[in-house]
C-alpha cells in the first residue's frame, strides 16, 4: 500500500494559517491526478488544493479547522483502484415504487460537489434568502457558481415569485406559531478575510495617531471632460473613461510633490517612494480587498482604468494572487457607490494616508458672489499624524482639489 499524505501547501511568505473552507471530494471517494479535493481559505483569497497523484482519499481535517502550512488535512491511497472507492451516502426522500411496465434505471451517480455552493455562492445566497436546492449548479462536477446564484437573483427580480395564499401552503399552518417579533438567532463562524479585516482595522486603529481632514470638490469640470469625450474614449480604448482613475492621477501627481504623505514608517526609518502605487479599494462576496494599481504617476488614464477594471474583476471572481495583492503607497476608496455622504475612512497598514470618495450630491454654493448649483463631492483623507503633519494633510487635500476642479492641469502635467 503507498500512501501519501496531504498537508497544508505553503501560500504565501507572509501567511502562516489558513482555514480549510470545504472540502470538494468525499471521505473514501477516488480522486484523479490534479483534480481539486478542497478549498483553502487565506487571510487574502480562496484557493483550490488539486492532489499530486491518484488514489482513494482519507479526510484527517474537517471543513472548517484553523490549520498551519505543513498541517497533515488527508491521506490518499495510490494504490487503490477506482473501484474501491466508497460512494458517499446521499440521504434521498423514497419514492413511490415505478409501475410494473416502467424498467428499472440503475441510479444516476451523484457527485459530492453537486449541488453544493462554494463561498461567494454561499454568502449570495444567505444575503438573498435563496435555497441552494433551487438554483442549478453549472461548475465544475455542479457546483453551484457565484455567476449561478447571480443569474437566479436576475430572473427572480424579472419573474418575481406569486405572493404564497393560505390553499397553495403545503404544510399545515399553526396559528400559536410566531409570525412577527421573531426573536431566532443563528451562529456562523467568520470568514478568515473577515477575521483578518477586523484584525487589521484594530490595528490601524490602535497603533497610528489617525486624524481625518475635509474639503469638498465641485465635480463640474469633470463631468463637462467625460460628456465631452467620453464616446472617443471608449471608442479608442474601449472602456469608460470614470471618476476613480481621475482621482488616482491627481492623487499620484500630489504624492510625488508630497513625499511625506507617499511614505510610512518601519521602525525608527521612514520609506520613502518615488514612485505612486495606489490600492484601490474593492468590495467583494468575502470581504473589502486593495490591490494596488503600480506606478500611476506613469500611466496614461485608460491604462489605470484598465488596470482597475482587470483587478475588480479578479477580486470578484476570487482570482486575485497574493502578488496582486501585495503592496501599495497610498489608498482611495469610493464609499460614495453605496450612498455614503461623508465617512472618516481607516488607514491600510502600513501606509501613512487614504482617501475617500463620496456621493455626489447637487447642492448651492457661492461662485463669485452668486449662489449656483453644482454637483459636489466630500473628500475625506486620514493620516498618520505621526508622518504627516495636519498643515501637510490640508495642503495635499487642496491639491488634489484644485487638480479636479480642473483637470486639464493634471494632464497637461502642470
């Protein structure tokens, strides 16, 4: 008998625990050379584990365990042949005996991935109220996709379900049961990114003398350059000319005049870039990631959104690597897409500052004496009052003011 045993691979230099999110093959099931048995949640992505070799898997960890890199998770038999596997039990509802004319089928084989959500899947169908049994997984051996739960959100929004009637219930109704003023809880253990998020904010919290300044920035000038140019743009380009890459070049072109606000410190150093790596911030099923955009200083506008678009869809899709990930001098985040009207955002460690964007808003202001209406924005930035001096964090934030109210400065280069 050769047996191999299956530990933890090493992800990344940084990372020292994962946690095994699910398992994608049965206990006692055979598994083929490089086909995925699990799926190991880390501080930054989800990733698919596929095996070296064939054989008949024995699980040693549960779905669920915190596990080291090295940490023994299965042991897989190459020895064994594909048919010494043990199907795994799959409880079935009986059903009434065929009539004597119909012939016996032999069953279908079900696979353990079948019908099963991964995490993304998992956390849209909780949000949306959706039963897993309802929607048709197309992944791989049919699992149930995030694009799977997405298409079943759409078509219960066009085609919305008829309101239930007491003759189409099923079950008998209890009329003790509680309908309103539920007081049910349920317990359900935090995501790894979500763990290591609330970790890192502590962090943040606790160990900088954050402090956060406000201006505003009349978005007008804006708007006239992307409804002037916006067709030609995506025409050349073939992607939308938007707010965040704008905002990215003002922001790389103050940094590299402000160095200060560019840097952060390591110990009793401060690091200084000469270069502009911007994280921008992403909201994802599993939690907010910022991946760094790399040298926006020197990037042309639709290359940054190019980039930006590239790492949004990755993050969105899990697809994001660790390199990806990694980096970044300064930060933007946009919490004017939900609606948020102003918000004091938290610095991402180890950077010394971060910006936030948010909804625009028309509202009067006085311009040369009149009252007009214009579209507004808050900006907020917080700072590491350890770096940044408060006179530094109000001169950078009018810098970037002035550079999109008029945005020609910025890409002329002036």
């Amino acid at each position: 008998m050769a047996i191999i045993e299956i530990r933890v691979p090493s992800i990344g230099e940084s990372i020292a625990e994962v946690t095994l999110a699910q398992w994608l093959k049965a206990d006692g099931s055979y598994v083929n050379m490089d086909e995925p048995i699990c799926e190991f949640e880390s501080d930054k992505a989800t990733l698919e584990y596929p095996v070296e070799a064939s054989g008949l898997l024995t699980q040693i960890a549960k779905a669920g365990d915190d596990l080291e890199i090295g940490a023994l998770i299965a042991r897989l038999d190459t020895s064994a042949k594909q048919a010494e596997s043990i199907s795994p039990i799959v409880e079935r509802v009986p059903e009434p005996p065929a009539p004597a004319s119909v012939s016996e089928q032999p069953p279908k084989s079900v696979s353990y991935a079948e019908g099963h959500p991964g995490p993304a899947a998992a956390k849209l169908l909780r949000e949306h109220a959706i039963a897993p049994q309802s929607v048709v997984g197309t992944g791989r051996e049919g699992r149930i996709s995030k694009e799977d739960v997405e298409k079943k959100v759409t078509d219960l929004q066009a085609n919305p379900l008829p309101s239930a009637t007491a003759d189409s219930i099923d079950i008998p109704i209890n009329p003790s049961a509680p309908v309103a003023f539920s007081r049910i809880e349920h317990r359900e253990k935090m995501s790894r990114m979500r763990r290591t998020i609330a970790k890192r904010l502590v962090s943040a919290k606790n160990n900088t003398a954050m402090l956060t300044t406000f201006n505003e920035v009349d978005m007008s000038a804006i708007f006239s350059l992307r409804v002037r140019y916006q067709d030609e743009f995506v025409k050349k380009y073939v992607i939308k000319l938007g707010f965040m890459s704008l905002f990215a070049k003002a922001c790389a072109q103050t940094l590299l005049e402000m160095p200060e606000v560019n840097a952060f410190i390591d110990g009793d150093d401060l690091v200084m870039h000469d270069y502009a790596d911007i994280s921008i911030a992403i909201s994802t099923p599993a939690g907010l990631v910022v991946p760094p955009v790399h040298n926006v200083e020197s990037l042309a506008l639709h290359e940054i959104e190019l980039a930006i678009k590239n790492l949004a869809d990755k993050a969105r899709s899990g697809k994001l690597s660790l390199e990806e990930m990694s980096g970044g001098t300064f930060t933007i985040t946009n919490g004017g897409v939900f609606g948020s009207l102003m918000s004091t955002p938290i610095i991402n460690e180890p950077q010394s500052a971060i910006l936030g964007m948010h909804a625009i808003k028309d509202r009067p202001v006085v311009i040369d004496g009149q009252i007009v209406i214009r579209p507004m924005m808050y900006l907020a930035l917080s700072y590491d009052h350890r770096v940044i001096d408060g006179s530094s964090s109000v001169t950078f934030l009018v810098k970037v003011k002035e550079l999109l109210e008029d945005p020609l400065r910025f890409v002329l280069g002036l």
